[in-house]
C-alpha cells in the first residue's frame, strides 16, 4: 500500500473520531466571535469527550491561552492550527534508538486487546522486510492461544514455537529463544499471557519472562510493545500504566481506531505514559497495521 492509500485508510480509520473532535472545533470556531471563557470551556469539553483525557486536556488549554495573550489573537479561526501545533508535538516521539538484530520483541496486553493479530501482522511486516522471524507462543493459558497464532504464522509463512496449553510461558520462550539462536533469526516475537484478574501471577510471569530472555538473549535488541485498544478509552491508560509499573514497556501499538469515537486516546496516552506509540492499527488486514507518524495521524484528524 503506498503513502496515499495508507493515509486515506487512516482518514477512514479515524472517521469516528474526526466527528467527535475536529468536526465539533469546526462548528465551535464558527459559532464563537471573540476568545473568550465560554470559548475555552467549550474546547475543553470537546477534547475531554473525544478521550484526550484530563491532564492532556489540561496542558494543551494552558498552552492555547498563552499562546493567545502572547500573540494578541481575538478571533478563533486561527485557534485549530495552534491546536494541531500542540498535538503534534505531544506525539512526536523522541528520537529512537536503532533497531539492531537479533532482536527480541515481547508483546504484552490484557486479552481482548488484539495481541495475536498485532503479532501476526508484525510477523509479516518484518517478513516482507526481507527478516528472518520466528514467534513464541508464549500465552499458554487462554484456550486455542497458540492455534490462532499458527494460523497467522502460517500465512505469513514464519514458524510457531509452541507448548502444551497450560504450560509454563518461560519454558515457550526459553525453547524459542534457543530456536533463535540455532536458526540465526533476526526477530523473535513473543506472545505472553493476558489475564489481569490476578495481577501477583501476571507480574512474577513477565519478571519470569525477562529474566530468561536476559539471561539467554542477553545480546538481542530488546522491546516490549504494549497493545491497547483504543475503543477502551481512559481504560487504556489505566492498563499501560500497570503494564509500564510491571515490565517496563518501550513502545505502544494501537489497535482498533477505525471503530472508535475515542481516538484522542492516542494523545492522552503518550503524553500521560511517555513512551512512544510504534504503531497503529486501523483495520483487519495485514497492511493496516502501520508505523505511528505523529503529523499524518494528526492531518488525518483535523483535515
């Protein structure tokens, strides 16, 4: 798919989302003649029911007033531009590190989230990049986990290291990481279990996790991508955050904004975790799954 299509699917993606905040930004400027409090209160609202969330909220109307007593502005039409400004460079991530290989990526995320479809696509993206990948069935709890992810493996033609369900997710990844190494792979996708009812079980699981990829990968660039559904809202950055406390993540993937009203999540997540959003999903198909880029994302909001 090339830059424009991507950028149209996107547009689509966000549809949902464009409704709820840019078309709203629209009809606010429109309706307002002077900046006043009224004004404010209103863009404040906006963005709170698009899922920007409060702090972000509340940082980008700090921004929006001094930016309007500095430049003597009167009038909103100028007010969206100041706001795409603001969006874009809380989303612009830092400047990453480059990805060396071998490389070992542990996918994390509450079930439900599209890990397994995440894993699947990823899998295909580093194929199609002329890698060698090989991925770890490494949730051994949910029934037909590793099946799903054999059915991905499969049409993205790379092989599917797999336990007995019930097994010990260490030993999947412990066996995998030995495949790796006999195989010269160049990227190792690990799936890791899902259930947060029991946060104790979860924690020693990944600390398990980690400490056998430390400890028999040490040399492999190392990720930790959290998936989030961005359906979810606000309930997407109490789970990164519990994420982030347990396993320390590097990136965000993004999944299911095509279906949402509550894509300003993107925003409030990477300004309330700092870590960077990787990629974004807007779509079922292989293809949909893209690299976040911070200007695209935020013209395919507001245009």
């Amino acid at each position: 798919m090339g830059k424009s299509g991507w950028f149209t699917r996107l547009k689509e993606g966000l549809d949902k989302t464009r409704q709820n905040l840019s078309h709203k930004v629209d009809e606010m400027i429109k309706y307002y003649r002077d900046i006043d409090d009224e004004f404010y209160e209103d863009l404040e609202e906006i963005l709170i029911m698009a899922d920007v969330g409060v702090n972000t909220t509340t940082e980008i109307m700090e921004y929006i007033r001094e930016y309007v007593d500095r430049e003597k502005i009167g009038t909103p039409d100028k007010i969206k531009d100041v706001l795409k400004e603001k969006i874009i460079e809380i989303l612009q991530p830092e400047i990453q590190s480059k990805i060396t290989y071998p490389s070992v990526v542990l996918v994390v995320g509450v079930n439900g989230v599209g890990k397994t479809t995440t894993i699947g696509k990823l899998a295909s993206r580093y194929k199609n990049d002329g890698k060698k990948v090989l991925i770890a069935a490494g949730d051994t709890f949910r029934a037909a986990a590793a099946e799903q992810l054999e059915i991905w493996g499969q049409r993205a033609e790379v092989p599917v290291i797999k336990h007995e369900e019930g097994s010990d997710p260490a030993a999947v990844i412990y066996d995998a990481i030995q495949a790796a190494k006999s195989r010269n792979v160049d990227v190792l996708i690990c799936d890791t279990a899902g259930r947060l009812h029991n946060k104790k079980n979860l924690m020693n699981e990944l600390a398990k996790i980690n400490r056998v990829i430390e400890r028999e990968y040490g040399e492999a660039h190392k990720e930790v991508l959290l998936v989030l559904d961005a359906t979810t809202g606000q309930n997407a950055i109490s789970q990164a955050k519990l994420f982030k406390d347990i396993v320390g993540i590097t990136g965000i993937v993004l999944t299911k904004l095509d279906g949402t009203a509550k894509g300003g999540v993107v925003i409030a997540v990477k300004s309330e975790l700092d870590v960077p959003i990787r990629y974004i999903g807007v779509g079922e198909g292989v293809e949909d799954l893209q690299p976040f880029d911070a200007e695209a994302f935020v013209n395919a909001l507001f245009d």
